[in-house]
C-alpha cells in the first residue's frame, strides 16, 4: 500500500500498545458494567492492523475498506461497528488517492474516532489540519445545547489557545503544515491524561489518538 512513507498498519500498532499499557483501567471504568472494554478495543485494533498488513500493495481507501469490513464482522462490541463505520467513511474520503500524507491520517483518526459520538461540523474543519487535530484532542462531546456554557469556552480555549501558539511556532521554525499541525496536537495531548476523560470510550479514543500521533511524530523525524 503506497502511502508516502506512511505505513498504516504500523501507526494502529503503535494504538494497540498505547491501549494494551491502560487495558485493565479501560476494563474496570466500563461505564456498561460489562468491564471488558479495553479488551474489545484491543481486539477491534488488531483486527484492522492485521487486515491492513495483509493488504500491503492496495490503494489506500481499498485497504481502509478491507479493515472496516473485517473489524464490522470480527470485531466485539459496540467500538467495532463504531470503527467499521469510521474506515468505511475515510475510505470513502481517500477514494482515488494512491499515496497517503499526514492530512490524510488526520481526516481517518476524526472519521473512526468520531464515529458514533457528538463531533464539530464538518464544515467548521475541513481542510484544517490544526481543527482536525484538536477535535480528537478534546475527544467525545456531550450532547449539543443550545448554547456554550462559560466553562465548555474556557475548556475550548484552553485547548485551541496552546495548539495555536505551537502550531505557529512550528511554522516559524519551517515545519509543513500538516508538521505543524501534528506538533501542535501532540503538545496539547501531552498535558492531557485520557484516563481522566470520565468515559471508557473518551479514555480509549484518547489513547488511540495519542498513540497514533506519536508515531506519526516519529515518522517525520
């Protein structure tokens, strides 16, 4: 699978071992009752990395429909379906592109992390890198009111205010923007514990988004 660089299936092992090191908090904050949701996260991300290697040589929204197919039908419990969903929709977004850049890898952890929960209108980030980033940064949302209390403002400036000063850090220093971008993410996750998001599935997504965002910081050197 051609991606520039970009191996995805190195990217969801770099989630699996930052979920696999908090799995037993996952399991015991199981909101459901059922304390078996860092195990089924765990299980729903080996599926896709197993099906992406094995579709080394695909284009990438082939690859990403593959994984979605197979984590829809192997997968355990309600993230798989909300994961399949998420593939399916990035596949669907990188359809007849043959090469993958660091956008890109934004725009499909936003479509599988946001799958299933409350998320910022397409509109208001699409071709942002910096929006993108922070809408996994502040993980899921509570159901939309009618209007923004004070503390949901300060918590979004206090999120949006960091990042930006980093990112425009970053592209004074001569980093790309999607560079940038990623950096200003990875310095607002940094001073973040997904343990403390107070939902399993924000806790995971935070994980994930954490994990993945590392590598993909490691992979631009």
């Amino acid at each position: 699978m051609s991606q520039s660089g970009i191996d995805l299936s190195s990217l969801f092992s770099a989630a699996m071992s930052a979920v696999n090191e908090n799995r037993s908090e996952l399991n015991s904050m199981d909101e459901e009752n059922h304390p078996n949701h860092g195990d089924h996260v765990y299980n729903n991300l080996d599926i896709i990395k197993n099906t992406l290697q094995s579709q080394q040589g695909q284009n990438p929204s082939d690859a990403l429909r593959a994984a979605a197919e197979a984590v829809a039908k192997n997968g355990r419990g309600s993230t798989s379906q909300h994961y399949a969903q998420g593939l399916q929709q990035a596949a669907n977004q990188l359809q007849g592109k043959s090469q993958l850049d660091h956008n890109d890898v934004a725009s499909l952890l936003t479509s599988m992390l946001g799958a299933g929960v409350q998320q910022p209108s397409q509109q208001a980030t699409a071709g942002d890198p910096i929006s993108s980033l922070l809408s996994l940064v502040a993980g899921p949302q509570q159901p939309q009111q009618a209007a923004a209390q004070p503390a949901d403002m300060q918590d979004l400036m206090s999120k949006a205010v960091p990042a930006a000063m980093e990112f425009m850090r970053a592209k004074q220093a001569g980093a790309s923007t999607p560079a940038a971008a990623i950096q200003a993410a990875m310095g607002v996750m940094s001073n973040r514990n997904p343990m403390q998001t107070g939902s399993s599935r924000g806790a995971s997504n935070g994980l994930i988004a954490q994990g993945i965002m590392q590598a993909l910081m490691s992979s631009l050197g």
